[in-house]
C-alpha cells in the first residue's frame, strides 16, 4: 500500500491564492494606494544609497531577478536528475514556472503603480512582487527537495540538514522582501503577497510530484 498525497496541502495554497487575488482586487477597485502598514514600512526600511546596506540589498535584487531564480533552479534540477531524483526536479520546475503564471497574471490584472521615489530600476506593476515570489518558489522547492530526498533512504542527508533548508528558505525570502521595500520599488503588501503565491506553487508543486514511499 502506497501513501497518498495530502490534498488538504493543495487545498490551503489555492485558498492563500484566492486571497492574493482578493486583496489584488481590492487594490485595484476599491483603494490603488498604499495601505497604512506599506507607508509605515517603507519610513522603516527606506535606506541611503550611500550605505553598506544598500550595496545588499541591490545585490539581493540582481541575483533574485529572473534569470538568476531560472539559472539556480536549472542548476538544483540539474543536479538531482544526476542523483536520479527526476520527481523533486520535475516539482521545482513546475513550482517556478506556475509561480510565474500566477504572479505575472495578477500583477496585470491588477495593475498597482510602483512606490514613488524607487532606488533601484524596476519594471512592469507592483503587486506581487516577483522577487519575493521567486525566492519563495525556490527555497521552499529545494526544501521540500531536500525532505523528499531523505524519505527516500538517501543516507548523505541527515535530519539536520532539512532543519536547516528550511532555516535557509525562511530566511533567503525575508531577506529577498526586505530587499525589495527598503529599495523602494515595492510596498510590503506587494512582497508579502508574492511571497504567499512561491509559497503556495511549491506547495502545489510538491503534492503534485510528491515521492510515493513504499513501506518497508
């Protein structure tokens, strides 16, 4: 007898999708502005071109663009196909590609303007942001990866190490959103809704592809 798949996971994310869109819809309807916590956010975070912090959190966006989230996830893929785990890399691929779909489809649904005043180049709508979302697709991919790859018997990766992928996506997409609203070209509400929609495609994505272990 096989294990099944926990539909309830695909269930949760579709519901914190339906609510992103909500509040995409709200934003474009009822108020286009910032809400009270983005400003409070922003008066915050905002940072000084001149200052170390800013030379990160610029880092932060040019390696979290597009093309680096592609490249570090054909890389991870790549990688398990030579281990022979085609499953984790099938559900990290589905995992970018649907967040893509998802984000780039409300962001032009929605159409909410940039903040004023960005510090660093931006392109096309606010809300979600695609950084944020990125960086949560693939760490949380490569997480759930990692755990998969254990269950399967694999003896080079320990308990410790799970613990620590998921330390690693907490802390890569906090820092990606971070990155984003203190260099001006998102408003909290913009990062944090990307960040539930990676969240929710690696979710979906991981149900999906998920490794069926047979018992002992």
């Amino acid at each position: 007898m096989t294990s099944k798949p926990a539909a309830p996971g695909i269930i949760w994310a579709t519901v914190a999708i339906l609510a992103v869109a909500g509040l995409g819809a709200y934003l474009h309807f009822g108020h286009t502005g910032p809400l009270p916590l983005d400003e409070s956010w922003r008066d915050a975070v905002r940072l000084n071109p001149r200052s170390a912090a800013f030379t990160v959190a610029a880092f932060l966006a040019e390696i979290g663009s597009s093309v680096g989230v592609a490249a570090c996830g054909a890389v991870a893929c790549a990688l398990l196909l030579t281990r022979r785990f085609g499953r984790e890399a099938a559900a990290i691929a589905t995992a970018l590609i649907l967040g893509v779909v998802l984000s780039e489809t409300i962001k032009l649904l929605v159409a909410r303007p940039r903040p004023m005043e960005a510090l660093y180049p931006w392109d096309g709508y606010s809300y979600p942001s695609g950084h944020s979302m990125g960086a949560a697709a693939l760490a949380v991919s490569l997480a759930y990866a990692v755990a998969s790859v254990q269950r399967s018997g694999a003896t080079f990766v320990s308990c410790s190490t799970i613990t620590w992928m998921w330390i690693a996506a907490v802390s890569w997409t906090a820092a990606m959103m971070w990155s984003r609203t203190a260099l001006g070209v998102h408003w909290l509400s913009d990062t944090v809704a990307g960040a539930i929609i990676g969240i929710a495609a690696a979710v979906i994505a991981q149900r999906l592809w998920r490794r069926r272990v047979l018992p002992q």
